[in-house]
C-alpha cells in the first residue's frame, strides 16, 4: 500500500440529483446586462477589424519581401 496515497469512494449521483445541483448552480450565474453585451460586441468588432489591418500589412510586407528575394535568385 503506497502511503500517504487516501483513497475516497465517490458516491453516484442520482440522475435527478444531478439536474438539481445543475440548476442551483445556474442559477449563480451573472449574466451581463444588454448594454454590457453591445459595447462588448463592439469592442470585439473593432479589435477584429485593427488586428486584420494589421496582419494583411504584415502579410503584404512579406510577400513583398520574398517576391524580392525571389527576383534575385
């Protein structure tokens, strides 16, 4: 016996047990206000939209650059 290894049984949950305590525990959840979830979308929107700018520069550069290279072999 390995030691300072415990051992618990887990007792099963019963199937109505289980939607129960799924339910109290949804029931803790905050769920953002109409407001919140329109500047949230927002936000998100325009975050999108800054990092593909960003990343179709930094595409372009690079294709530019190896179009470069290419034209030098």
């Amino acid at each position: 016996m390995a030691e300072g290894k415990v051992e618990t049984k887990k007792r099963k949950t019963s199937p109505g047990e289980f939607a129960r305590q799924v339910r109290a525990e949804a029931s803790k959840v905050v769920w953002p206000t109409r407001q919140e979830t329109i500047q949230t979308a927002i936000f998100v929107s325009i975050l999108v939209l800054i990092l593909s700018i960003f990343f179709l520069g930094i595409d372009t550069l690079f294709g530019a650059v190896v179009r470069f290279l290419l034209t030098l072999a």
